[in-house]
C-alpha cells in the first residue's frame, strides 16, 4: 500500500530531527527511524540588538557596541560573524571598512573625529541580496585635555581691547573653542576685564604693569596668558601741589604736578604741558613734572597747569616788600623812588645852609667887636690893618681856614683852627702870621 508523509521544518536546530515511521498489521509491526539535521534558511534579516537606537550622538571619547542578529524567514538565527561592517562619512560620502576594527574590539566602534557617519551592518544571502541596518551617528568633540590662547599680541596700551581665542584640544586631536575660567591672583577676574563666552572673550586693558591670567576648562585642562600693559600718553587728570602757602615778594616757590591717563595710570608729564600764571610770575622747569616759580606781582596768585584739553589751578598768597613794590613797578617806580631821594636830599642841604648862615652872622658881629677891643689896645702895624672891616663874600676862603676875611685896603685875612690869624698882601702868593 502506498503512503507519502511530508516533513517540512520551520525551525532550524542543532540537534538532528528524528522521523519515524511504524506499520502495524494484524501478524507484523513494522518501524522504521529516520534522522533528519534541519538548518536555518535563507538570509532575509540583519538587525541590531546593540545600539537599541539607531540615531546616536555621542562625543569623540564615547563608543557604541554592536550586536547584530541575523535571522531567516522563519526567525531563525544565523551565525552573526558573516556580518560586515561599513563606515560613511556622510559630510563627505567616504566609505571604509571597519569590520576588523569592530570584531576586534568585542564589537565596540570608538568614535574618534568629529563629524557626522553611519554604521552599517550587512550581509550577502544565499540568493545574492545585501542584508543590512544602518546607525547614524553625530560625534562631537570630547574632553579637553589642552587648551590654548590666540591673541594679537602679548603687550598692550591702557585702553586696547583685544579679542582672546580659547582653543580646546580632545584626547583624539579634535579642536574647538573652549569656554574656561578665568582667575588672577587665585581671584576671578571681573567683566570689566575679560567678558564672553563659548571660548571667544574681550580683554579691556586697564592697569598699567605685567599681568598674568589662568583660563581653565571644565575638563580641568588650564594654562595661562602673560600680557604687559603701558599707560595711555593722553592726560585725563593733572594733579597740582603748590609746596608753600605763602612766600614773599620776589621769592621762588616749588610745584609738583602730575599726569594720569584715563585708567589712573601716572604717565610722565608731557613736555607739551602749559604753566600759566597771574600777577607776572615766570616759572622755570628743573625736572619732569616740577617747576620753580619767581614771584613779582603781591596779593593772591594763581598757577594753572594746561595739557590735553585738561587743567588745574590753585592759589598761593605772595607778601608784598619794600624791594618788591620797586620792581613790581617798574622804571617808574624807580625813578619815582630817586627823585624822592633826590629831593629829600635838597631839603637837607637848604636846611644846613640856613642854619650855617645864621651862625656866620652871629660870627661876624662877634668878630668886630672883638676887633674894636683890640683896636682900642693893641697897636696895629703900618704895613697891615688887621682883621678889621665887613665880612666879604667867602670865595677866596680856603680848605684850612675856620674863618677869611679882606678889609678895606684888600689885605686877606684867614683864622685857622687853632684860632691863629693869617695875612696875605695884596699881590702875593704866601699867608704871614699875624703877631702883635
């Protein structure tokens, strides 16, 4: 009698299948065993168990791990290790084969550059098709294990401002720019002096001197930056000392001046700098920033201090003095002073010929009295009359003589200090002593 049995296998196994077969009559049992190896079937799915999500965005120092699962039309499982793998770079459309990288790491692709790829995982089935799954992965710089600074330069002016460039380095190479930290003297430095963020910040410079700052990352990557600023030479504000309080006319007095910039910077006093002064000062400049001022003006004067649209002034009492209001006055006073003198000078001498006039009256008067006593006992030689007669005007009396005489026969008389009486005749040169 004829009999057909079918045997269609949906699952593959790894253990044979056993197919038995038993004919029973009423004399005979018959049995018979058939072992049958079922496998899988055609390749018609390739899927990934790992990663469970197939759009990842991971950083360069991150990895994903792999694990397909290759099945047939009636799930059951193939050996995975036919699989393949492929790396796209789908900014630029660069393929390569990774399969060795990845079944040598246990199935763990490690990202490394910075970009955007696709992982695919395929296979070829017995009927010529390409099995596949795709991850898309976005990898994104990871930690940095450097930073470093881009600047213009390492030195400055009060008042520039310089852009500075942070630039983080990953452990695969990939730079970025890399928001930090920054400090100076272990304290943070204020927005005023370096403001910004995502690795782009503005440096104001401001403080005159060598300044050094940390810029560190949240990684803990740090360096620093060194950078020596100058002041500005443009005046912002002056500051003027007037050493004394006072000084006397025609004297010196010493200032003291000082210039900064708009950062409080001192800067040495520009040469351009204006002394101006009231009352007829002039100034005398001894050093930078210091000048010696002659006074010639009394009363209360100023000294104002010019430079770069900028100024100050201060006050200082000069006392008047006797020299003083001469030279403050000039020629004219001088000349008012002298003839003061002058006249001063001819009171004096009228006053003094007064008074010898009234005491050679008196002289004269004494004098002829006298004369006419002796005249009455004393007998006067005949060649001379003695000292007798009206006092003649003094202009042949000489240096010697205390008093000078001529009587009326022009015989010249003259009494010397010691009260001795000379004679000179007419027509002579030579003065005889008068002896009774």
């Amino acid at each position: 009698f004829g009999s057909t049995t079918m045997f269609v296998p949906v699952f593959a196994s790894d253990s044979l299948y056993t197919l038995r077969a038993t004919y029973t009559d009423a004399n005979t049992t018959i049995e018979v065993t058939l072992n049958i190896s079922v496998d899988h079937g055609d390749l018609v799915s390739v899927s990934l168990i790992q990663p469970v999500d197939l759009t990842q965005n991971i950083d360069a120092d991150g990895d994903i791990p792999f694990l397909p699962q290759l099945t047939d039309g009636d799930g059951n499982i193939i050996d995975p290790s036919i699989v393949s793998y492929t790396l796209e770079n789908t900014d630029t459309g660069e393929k390569t084969d990774i399969t060795s990288m990845i079944t040598g790491n246990a199935g763990v692709w490690e990202a490394s550059t910075v970009g955007n790829w696709a992982i695919t995982a395929w296979a070829i089935s017995s009927s010529g098709y390409n099995i596949s799954e795709t991850v898309t992965i976005s990898v994104e710089h990871g930690d940095a294990v450097t930073v470093d600074i881009d600047v213009i330069a390492n030195s400055a002016k009060a008042g520039d401002v310089y852009t500075l460039t942070i630039t983080g380095t990953d452990a695969d190479g990939n730079t970025f720019l890399e928001s930090v930290l920054w400090t100076q003297d272990n304290k943070a430095v204020p927005a005023s002096t370096i403001e910004g963020s995502g690795g782009v910040y503005n440096w104001s410079a401001t403080t005159a001197g060598e300044h050094t700052f940390k810029f560190r990352s949240p990684s803990g990557a740090e360096d620093t930056w060194t950078v020596t600023v100058v002041p500005h030479q443009t005046v912002s504000r002056i500051e003027l000392t007037i050493l004394e309080d006072s000084v006397l006319q025609l004297e010196t007095f010493n200032i003291e001046v000082r210039t900064f910039d708009a950062w409080e910077n001192e800067i040495p006093v520009p040469p351009e700098t204006q002394v101006k002064l009231t009352g007829r000062m002039t100034a005398e400049e001894t050093e930078n920033g210091k000048w010696t001022i002659t006074t010639l003006d009394a009363e209360e004067q100023t000294v104002m201090i010019a430079v770069h649209n900028k100024e100050v002034s201060d006050t200082i009492i000069v006392e008047g003095t006797f020299m003083g209001f001469f030279e403050a006055g000039g020629t004219l006073y001088y000349a008012g002073g002298i003839l003061a003198i002058l006249v001063v000078i001819v009171l004096l001498v009228v006053i003094v010929m007064v008074l010898r006039s009234g005491g050679s009256d008196y002289d004269d008067d004494d004098d002829d009295d006298d004369y006419e006593y002796e005249d009455e006992e004393v007998e006067k030689p005949a060649m001379a009359a003695g000292p007798s007669g009206p006092p003649v005007v003094q202009g042949g009396q000489e240096d010697w003589m205390s008093d000078y005489r001529v009587d009326e026969d022009n015989v010249e008389w003259g009494e010397d200090e010691s009260g001795t009486w000379w004679y000179r005749d007419p027509g002579t040169t030579e003065w005889n002593e008068w002896a009774d």
